[in-house]
C-alpha cells in the first residue's frame, strides 16, 4: 500500500497540524504502509525540490513555492502527478481541506487513484466562509472519494457542506509513551519562581480563537483570592500581543510564564508543573495539547467547543460554555480547591488518551479506509482516453 501524504504544514513547520501529519506518517509507515508527504519548503526557488527523510521510512518531497498561490498549487499538483507516474500511489490522503485536501482530490481524480481528504478544524470552522477558499473546500468535500474529520462537530460540518459524502470521524492520537506522567521540572518551576503559587497551564500559541480573552479574565478572578501563574507553553501569536501586554499592564497580580515553542519529550515535565490545564478554545478540531496534557495526567478544563468535548468525554475533567469568564475561574477554582478530585480526574483523562487516542489506533483506522477504497470498482482516469459513444 503506497499512499501519498499532502500537508499544508509538515515538521519543522510550527503548529498541530504539523505534529498531525508527521504522526500520521510515522504511524502508517509503521503499520505497514509505503508513506511519501509532499510539502512547501519557504528555503526553496520556485519550483525547486528537495528530497529529505523522516527518520527511516518517510521520504518527504519539498517543493519552493512561488509567488502566487495559484502557481504554488499547480506546481504541487504537477510534481505529485510526476511521482505517480514514477511509482504509483494506491492513495492520496490530504490533510486540511484548503490546499492539501483539494489538491488530493482533484489529483485522486485526474489519476483515477482513491483520495481521502481529512477536516482538521480551521478549514471549516473559518475558511469555508472566506470566499476566496470556499471553493476549494466544497470541491474537496464533493470530490474526494472519503471525508474524515478529527471530532463528531466537523463531521456534521462536513455533511451540511457536501450531505452526498462519505464522511467518518478518526480522532487524533497521543504517544503516550512520549507523553506520560513525569517528575517536574524543578530547575524551571525554580527559575520561574512557581513555588508557592497556582499554576494554570495552556500549551500551544496563545490567541484569540483558543480562547485567549476568556483564558486571562478568568485568571484576573482567580487571583483576587490567591496568587496564580500562567504557565504557557508555546509563545503568543503576533495578532494577540498587544492585548496580551495590555493586560498584564492592568493585571500586574498575574503573573505570565511564557515559554517558546517546545518538542513533544520536552514537554510532560513542563505539563507537570500545571496544577490544572486549560483549553478555553472558542472553536477547535481535537487539539493535540489538550489530549497531550490528559496523557500526563493533568486534571483539565476545557470548553464545550467543538472536538474538545469529544476528547474529555464524561469524567476526564471539566467543560464549560466557551467564552464564559466566570464559569471558567469557578471550575479552575474547585480543582485547585480540590486536589483528591483533581488528582482522580488526571488519572482518568490519561486512561481514557491510553484507551481510545492512540497512534496506532488512528493510523490503522486510515489503513483500513484506503485499502476498503482500494479494492471498491476503480475510477477510470480522466486522463485516459475516453470511449467513443453512439
């Protein structure tokens, strides 16, 4: 089974669709599947390719994008066509509907080769209402030859959009021997100077579609009764800076920890510092942090929005309505007021990550629906000349 992986972003690209395509990858690979990713490269010309390798079994073709995005797309689009007609693909599997997700399907259909195009979370959540994407997101919904999405809200998303659809919802996973409950980092909580303090974690960039203006409100709350740190990893985006030093001008009482983006085996030391982490999202596909977080262990709260309630499930934690300043320092407060609750809460997100939100569970889910694809009556490609009728 040889299937080719399109990413709109791919390691050492930042972000969780990053860290989604180079797991996925990883995973297949080691499932069994022949895996080659397709990605941008910003340190390319136009037009140059680059072949590299992750670890072992993924080969990884870069490719320089030009200045427009319209050349940009055809030249992905030609190079991918040029490697199946190298080494044919069983597969093409596009990750986010925008670029990757179209660009598998026009190509999956062009080639007469199945294609699976898989929702993460922004590609429907917002830029479905962009128009200058919306298209490109409808045509992969309707010509894919499978829809996955990351959480049962896109999923209904993705059959309002396209109701003809084959769609199926495979969650992300965790490696939870990566990520698991480890001894702090006590040379960090010492030089942040965490002692003696409630510390609310949040991984990820800080800003306003993860709930960043309900997120520092209710830390304000919190801190009228005790003293509290944010502790969070991942830097702020740029757009949310200046809200970010404007309150901590006004609130100087709490105090932020900011640290830069960190690897995944960096991170579980930096999550056992948390007393409990948050996830505030106004809107998310099943964000890898918060799922990173349960496999440590970390009694969580999160907002009802979309695959976050998927992830949580009942007992793993805590939901509240996003956007809701109150109810978000009320439930932070009875954890941190409630450490045996807490503690239970922990053990049970990372049994349920351990049960349901594997790697291999996932990949071996996407293995199964291309070889189904695979053996289902193939498509002629449209490249092949077509029969005279009468």
């Amino acid at each position: 089974m040889r299937v080719a992986l399109l990413a709109d972003r791919f390691p050492p690209d930042p972000g969780g669709l990053a860290v989604a395509a180079a797991r996925i990858a990883r995973q297949l690979a080691e499932v069994g599947a022949a895996v080659e990713a397709f990605a941008l490269a910003d340190d390319l010309p136009p037009g140059a390719q680059r072949l590299e390798e992750m670890g072992e079994m993924v080969p990884v073709w870069r490719l320089g994008p030009a200045r427009d995005a319209e050349e940009t797309q055809a030249l992905l689009f030609e190079r991918l066509c040029a490697r199946h007609n190298e080494a044919p693909f069983d597969a093409l599997h596009g990750l986010y509907l925008v670029r990757s997700g179209f660009l598998a399907a026009y190509a999956g259909r062009y080639l007469g080769v199945p294609s699976v195009v898989s929702a993460r979370g922004n590609d429907l959540d917002r830029a479905v209402h962009d128009p200058s994407r919306a298209a490109h997101v409808l045509r992969a919904l309707d010509l894919a030859d499978a829809v996955t999405a990351v959480s049962g809200d896109l999923a209904r998303k993705a059959r309002a959009l396209s109701p003809q659809a084959r769609v199926e919802v495979i969650p992300n996973g965790v490696d939870t021997w990566v990520f698991h409950p480890v001894a702090p980092d006590e040379a960090l909580r010492a030089t942040l100077e965490l002692a003696g303090r409630a510390v609310i974690g949040f991984s990820g960039e800080l800003r306003h579609k993860k709930g960043l203006t309900t997120l520092l409100p209710a830390l304000a709350k919190l801190a009228e009764s005790r003293p509290v740190t944010l502790l969070a990893a991942g830097g702020v985006r740029a757009d949310a800076a200046g809200y970010v030093e404007l309150f901590q001008r006004r609130h100087p009482e709490v105090r932020l920890a900011l640290l830069p983006h960190r690897e995944g085996p960096a991170l579980p030391p930096v999550y056992a510092l948390m007393d409990v982490f948050v996830h505030p999202s106004l809107r998310d596909g099943m964000p890898n942090a918060l799922l990173e977080a349960m496999a440590c262990g970390r009694p969580v709260v999160g907002a009802e929005a979309g695959g976050i309630p998927d992830a949580m499930g009942e007992g793993c934690g805590v939901r509240v309505p996003p956007g809701d300043v109150d109810a978000l320092a009320a439930a932070i407060a009875a954890l941190l007021d409630d450490p045996a609750r807490a503690a239970a809460l922990g053990e049970a997100a990372r049994a349920r990550v351990a049960r349901e939100f594997t790697p291999e569970r996932e990949a071996r889910r996407y293995l199964s629906l291309f070889r189904e694809l695979r053996e289902a009556p193939r498509r002629e490609s449209a490249a092949a000349p077509a029969l005279a009728t009468r």
